[in-house]
C-alpha cells in the first residue's frame, strides 16, 4: 500500500463524509416536506424551489447579489492604492502586509461587534460628535443596508489587499520606468500600465470578497439590525424559527450553486493566487 | 576489466522530448569514468536513470550482473553525489554522514561513530562533526556530501557536476582531491559534467553525450587525438579543418622556411592568452582560416606576413 | 502621487485598526457610556467571576485544540501527499470548502448530523461541533502546509532515498522535521479559526455545548456592554498573538 495512499486517506475520508455527504443530504431533504417540529418528511416534492421564485425572496437574492457586488467594489477600490502603496514599500513589505492581515485572524465577530460600539447612537462616533457640538440628534449610523456594506468591506478588505499586493509585488519596475520614459505622468502610468497588468490580483481578490459577502450572515445580522435580509440570514431562518427544512436546504443549495457559477466565471486564477 | 554497472540501450522520452537514447556502456570496477556533453545532452537523466530517480522508457541497467528494474533508488547499492549536495539541513555533519548506515540498521552505536570518523578522515573534515551545515563553506559540504555517500561504500558512486558549484581555484584543487580519494577508495566513480577539461583530466574514459546519444567512447587521449565524429572533436577542443581533415592547434607549426608539404598562409592576427598565442592564418590555396597556438617565444610574426602552415601526419583525424 | 499613497496608507491602516482600538481603550472606561470616565480594571475581573463566559470558554478552548490537533495531523499527511502528487478532485473539493459560505456548510452538517442520528440515536453536542470544525480547517491547514511545501528542496527527499530511506523513513527523518515551522503555523491559524467560529458552531452545538463566540454574539444582540468590551480585547489580543507567532514560524528558514 503506497504511503500517498494512507496519507491521503483520512483527508480524503473527511472530505467526502463530512463535506460532500451533507451536500448530497441537504439536496435529498430539499425535496421533502417540511416536518411539523422542524426535520423533514416524505412525500417527495419540488416546492421549495417553485417557492422561491415568489418575489419576496427573490428581492432577498437580488439585494444580496447587489450588496455584495457594491462592497466588493468599494473594496476593490479602497484596497488597490493600498496594495500598491505596501508593493512599492521595499524591505518594509511584509510587515506591513502582516499588519493588513493581522486584524483578519483575530475574530471576526469580535470586529463586527466594534463597529456596533462605534456606530450606534449611543456609541462612539455619535457622542463624540454630539458632545463636539456638530450634531444635536444622533446619526442613524447602525441598523441599515450602510452599516451592512460598511461591516462587509472591514470585514474582506485584507482578502482583496493580498491577491491585489501578491501582482503589484511581481510588477516589473523597468516597465513603469519605460512609461515615464515614454512620457506618462505617475497617475496615467497607474492607470494604464498598472491596473491592466493587475487584472489577475483583480479578479482573485474578486472572487474571495464577493463569495463570502454573498454568503454572508453575521454582518447582516449585527450591523444590519435584521432589518437587511441577505440569503445567508434567510437560510438561518429556516433552521430556527421558520422550521422550514426543505425550503432553508433549497436555499442553500440556490447559494453553493450560485458561489460555483461565480468561481466558474471568475475563472482558475484565483487558486493560483491562493 | 571487471564489470560493475553495465548499461544497455538505455532510453528515456519525456512528453516534450527525448533526453536519452539508446546509451550503452559498462563501467569496470575501481573506474574512474566520466560522463561529458553539453546542457541538455541527456548525462544528468542518464546519471538519474541509474540512482533510480527516474523510471527507463526501455533499456536494462545492470549492477554487478543483476537487473536494477524492479529496485527503487533506496535498495540500489549505488549513492549519488547532488550538484547542489544535498545536505540535510537539520542534522549536523556527523548525523549527515550517518544516515544511510542508520537506514540500513544491524550496526551498533560505536561501529557507527568508528566508521563516521573515517569517512570525516578520508574527506579531511575530522573535527567538523558537530557543525550544521549552514556552519560551513561550500568546499566542506561538498566533502560531506562525499562522505555521506562513501561511508556506505556503494558499488558505484555517482557524481553530478559536483564541482560546479565552487569558484575556480577551489574547482581546480577538489579535481586532485576526487582523483586521490578515487583512487584511494577503489570505488567506480561515474563523473558527470560538462566541463571537458575536467572530464579528460580525471577520468580512465570518457563518454561524450550529445542529444541523448553516446558520440565516442575511449581514454582520454583516445577521445582527444582520434574524436571519431565532428562534435566530438569541437566539444574536446579546438579544431581547424583544413582540406578534409582536422587538426588541433597545438599540432600546427609555423615557420618563416618553407618545408615539405606545408601550405603557404597569410599571418591574419594573433591573440595573446599568456601561456600561449593563437595565431590566425589564412591558407593561400582555400581561403581557409587556420588558428595554430605557439609558444610566445616562438612567436616573431606579423599581421601580412607569408609564412608557411604544416603539422605531423599523425596528428591529424578524419571525421564522416 | 508620492505624497498621497503613504498618507492614504495612514488612513487605511487607521480604518482597519481603529474600531478595535477604541474598544480596546473604553475597555478600560469606568462608566458604561461611550464618554471617558476614569480608568478601571472592573469589567475585566467581572469577565472572570462570569461563570456562563468561563464555561464557554473552556468549550471554546477544548473544542479548538482537538479540532487543531486532529485537522494539523490530518491535513499535514495530505498536504504532504497531494505535493508528491497532485489529486485534482481533492484539491478543488478543499477550496471548495474554504470558499462555501459558513451558512451552507453549517446547515449542512447540521442536516448531515440529524440524517446520522435517526441511525445512531445520538444528540448535537460538543463531539458534533468538533466535526464540523475538523472538517472546515482541514483546507486551511492543508493550504499553509502545501505552501511551504513549494519551497522545499526536492533533492533532499532523493538523497534520503539514494542513502536507503524508504518513503515513511524520508518523511520521518527528513520532510517533517524540515516542515515543523509551517506545521505548527497551520496549527495555530487552525486554532484561531475554530476558536472564532461561530456561524457554524451555532448550528451543530445542541443545548449545553455553548462556545464562547455563542455567549458574545447573545450579549452583542443585546446591545453593547463593557464587558464584553473587555472580552474582545483580551480575545483579539490572545488570538493576534497567535498569529503574529504563527506567521514568524511561517517566514522562518
């Protein structure tokens, strides 16, 4: 028995028990019926995916394609000059791309929760700026779709600085030289020399913000009060309170399927990046 | 001659193309025998082909009359030098030269210890065994690495350019070292490199490689004086082809009187090179170019001058 | 241009550290609004005589470091496997994983958990939460390891073999004490990850397996209070320190 054999075996074991069997238990139970305390039973049946075509829910899915598409431009935005500002930073680099990465790993909860401290009316922001006599009544800051996308950009800035920084790093000096030499002044060189030589930081980063803003639960949750219902607190539902099993498993599915459409569009070069 | 690796119509494709090419040659035991050719002519998968790295497309290996077919690189009784040494970063000098003998078990603590120090001796590295390998020079890793691999006295030890790794002068002083420590050991060294110097220098035979096959294979002095195709007579050195046949330019006289036989030439240039000159001559007859290397005492021409081109029958070769 | 990327730098550096230093210092903020008051060390003891949060806690912490160890070993040996040779299925079903939203493949689990249990008559506990996290930082592990594995010098594992080692015996001596810094890096980013989770966590963990993040996420509901300020600081600063460990381990020749 060849020793890549064995050792691939556990891994191997754990991914298709623990990963691809539920996948397949979750698409088995999306077409059942919803059992009375939660669960599910037979007869067999297709509804869950002809309800979700009901426009509530599909107002749910556009507003979540939507608020992920608009944080992950904004991130797109905020993270290239940063990106290039630590590529550019010599032997400084790493650290700085450290302290990018650090906040990342410490809790994510942990990070939406500050922000709710500085955001809500009675926190930080908004006594500062009351007691500075700039404001007489609070800012509603928290608890709307603002919050949301503000809680999502904090969140996946660094997974769109690495990829961004990991092409600006390998980005040829002699080739910006050649554009001042040309005549290009710093921004025309950014503009068209950096940016189309960075498309494929672009598209991975892309891809590691987007997919977890699509899915995402907390944020919304937190910093959107639950008034702002994405796909991932409508899954949740169904789980909890809703006891909707089949429907919170179509859903799911909807979400993965729509997760793998994003990865096949965006293409192989994020895992090559990563 | 006693027969320790014998290699038949050894072949390697590779998807994009094919690095060897029906190679056969038998090594004689205490050997000295060096694989020659330029980068890509196939030496180093050929070296690969034997320590067990690589799998043959066709072809047999043989070890002291046995078929190496079905053995992988750990039960070859055959050890490799790495180019790049190869050294374990985490163990130390002795813990290196160790390894093989403590993978093959069955040895106490003190006979291993015993033969470590006279493996350190023979390379003279006694005293280093404590160091980490990152603790000493590119000379001295090189000799571990030996060491590693003669403590387990291999049948055959294979030596991947093991020397282009140092700078010049230590390049030269290690060459007397490998053929002392050769000698010494009597085990068959099979030398791979692609400096032709080197190659003639040290080795009992030669084999020139190019393109995946064997070109010529002899003593030094057979390869040199008779090369038996056109590549190997410009890999080895210098050649002038003059009317047909080749001829080294240590082999060519040049002289202000006419002689029997010798070509009338034009003096073109002359490039001094400290121990020696070239000359450059055109020949009346052809046109051809003729560079002879002449002592610079013996060295009075000048650019223009008539002077007259001749060198011994016998130091010419005939190539198809 | 030159003077406008290290100023916006500043900025960014700014956005990204000062929602969690402003929690850091009201930390300490003797009044329970967000108006300085006086420094007190009040809601950090309170944390410790909470005994819902140190029960959590030490969830938290057991479930993490069985998660870790089992994840490290298993995603070593296959990290390690899939850099002999690659195996695309595995490969892709482990970004696929580390790419899934939390929600599916903690509704997953949960389902998956539920189908098992008709069978084997068990709960959702503390054993189904460790699972789940096994399951969910095996990519991780997996990725750390394989990138310092792109690094390694192949011909040390030939020359290990040239001297006799067979497979396990070149792993063994050479490849995994070679690999000890990337392993224990993956390690600590596994315990990080499982130890901050807590979309999936919820899902799996029945009634009395509550896990740290659970309790937090409870108290932020409710609104903010300075305990769980003191909390989160002392939970960044743990966790951060891990991983500015890990990523020197990680870096480290």
């Amino acid at each position: 028995m060849k020793l890549r054999t064995i050792f691939l075996a556990p891994g191997a074991v754990i991914m298709l028990s623990l990963f691809f069997l539920p996948l397949l238990v979750v698409l088995a139970y999306s077409f059942l019926s919803r059992g009375p305390y939660g669960g599910v039973l037979l007869p067999w049946s297709a509804e869950s995916y002809t309800r979700i075509f009901d426009s509530l829910y599909l107002a749910i899915l556009w507003r979540s394609v939507w608020i992920a598409a608009v944080a992950t431009g904004i991130c797109l935005a905020l993270a290239f000059p940063l990106a290039l500002y630590i590529a550019r930073a010599g032997e400084r680099k790493t650290l700085l791309l450290n302290l990018v990465m650090l906040p990342f790993w410490t809790s994510f909860l942990i990070r939406t929760y500050a922000w709710m401290f500085l955001l809500r009316d009675t926190g930080l922001i908004n006594t500062a700026l009351q007691s500075l006599h700039v404001i007489r009544e609070p800012l509603p800051l928290l608890f709307n779709t603002g919050a949301v996308i503000l809680g999502l950009v904090y969140g996946y800035l660094p997974f769109m600085v690495l990829p961004l920084y990991a092409t600006l790093e390998k980005l040829e000096p002699a080739l910006l030289d050649a554009a001042a030499d040309l005549g290009a002044s710093p921004l025309v060189t950014v503009w068209r020399v950096v940016v189309p030589l960075s498309r494929p930081g672009m598209i991975a980063g892309c891809l590691l913000v987007f997919i977890p803003c699509l899915g995402a639960y907390l944020t919304p949750d937190l910093m959107g009060g639950g008034k702002t219902v994405m796909i991932g607190n409508l899954v949740q539902n169904q789980f909890t309170t809703a006891r909707d099993w089949p429907f919170g498993a179509a859903i799911s599915l909807l979400l993965m399927g729509l997760v793998l459409l994003v990865m096949r569009a965006l293409g192989d070069k994020g895992e090559e990046l990563l | 001659m006693q027969t320790v690796l014998e290699v038949r119509a050894l072949t390697k494709h590779f998807a994009t193309h094919r690095a060897v090419n029906g190679v056969s040659f038998s090594l004689a035991r205490g050997e000295f025998f060096s694989l020659v050719g330029p980068s890509g002519c196939g030496k180093t998968t050929t070296l690969r082909l034997i320590a067990g790295f690589e799998e043959p497309t066709s072809g047999q290996l043989l070890l002291d009359g046995q078929s190496m077919e079905n053995l992988p690189a750990y039960r070859r009784d055959v050890s490799t030098v790495f180019q790049n040494y190869a050294l374990f970063p985490h163990l130390t000098v002795a813990k290196n030269v160790a390894f093989g003998l403590e993978r093959r078990g069955g040895l106490s603590r003190a006979a291993i210890a015993e033969k470590i120090a006279r493996a350190l001796d023979l390379v003279h590295l006694t005293g280093k065994e404590e160091r980490l390998p990152n603790q000493i020079s590119g000379g001295e890793r090189q000799r571990v690495a030996l060491a590693r691999s003669l403590v387990l006295e291999p049948k055959v030890l294979l030596l991947d350019e093991p020397l282009s790794a140092l700078d010049a002068k230590l390049r030269k002083e290690m060459r007397q070292e490998l053929k002392a420590l050769q000698r010494r050991t009597g085990i068959a060294f099979l030398f791979v490199t692609h400096d032709q110097e080197e190659a003639l220098s040290l080795s009992d035979r030669v084999a020139i490689m190019n393109g995946g096959h064997l070109e010529q294979l002899g003593t030094p002095r057979e390869v040199y004086c008779n090369p038996k195709t056109r590549f190997v007579a410009e890999f080895l050195g210098n050649v002038n082809w003059l009317g047909g046949a080749g001829v080294r330019p240590e082999a060519i006289r040049v002289s202000r009187d006419t002689l029997d036989g010798a070509s009338a030439a034009i003096v073109e240039g002359q490039t001094f090179l400290g121990n020696c000159v070239h000359l450059t001559a055109k020949l009346i007859s052809d046109g051809s170019l003729c560079t002879a290397e002449i002592h610079p005492q013996h060295c009075p021409f000048q650019a223009g001058e008539r002077v007259f081109i001749s060198w011994d029958a016998s130091d010419e070769f005939r190539v198809p | 241009m030159k003077r406008f990327l290290p100023a916006y730098a500043c900025a960014a550096y700014l956005f990204l550290y000062l929602p969690l230093l402003a929690l850091g210092v009201f930390s300490f903020n003797s009044s329970k609004i967000a108006v300085w008051h006086g420094f007190t060390l009040d809601w950090y003891s309170s944390v410790f005589h909470n005994a819902a949060l140190m029960e959590g806690t030490l969830n938290s912490l057991i479930i993490a470091l069985v998660a870790t160890a089992a994840a490290t070993v298993i995603g070593t040996l296959a990290a390690y496997a899939l850099w002999q040779k690659r195996s695309s299925w595995l490969t892709g079903s482990l970004y696929l994983s580390l790419l899934s939203p939390e929600i599916v493949t903690g509704v997953s689990l949960l389902v998956f958990f539920q189908w098992v249990f008709h069978f084997l008559k068990l709960q959702l506990g503390m054993h189904t939460v460790i699972l789940a996290h096994i399951s969910f930082s095996l990519a991780y592990v997996v990725i750390v390891v394989l990138a310092r594995l792109q690094t390694f010098d192949r011909s040390l594992e030939e020359a290990a073999a040239d001297l006799g080692a067979t497979s396990w015996q070149t792993f063994r001596h050479v490849t995994a004490p070679l690999l000890l810094p990337g392993i224990v890096a993956a390690a600590l980013l596994c315990f990080t990850v499982s130890f901050d989770d807590y979309v999936i966590t919820s899902l799996v963990a029945g009634v009395n397996s509550e896990t740290l993040p659970m309790i937090i996420y409870a108290m932020a509901r409710k609104g903010v209070s300075p305990e769980v300020n003191a909390l989160s600081v002392m939970i960044t600063v743990g966790l951060g320190s891990l991983v500015l460990i890990s990523g020197r381990l990680e870096s480290k020749r």
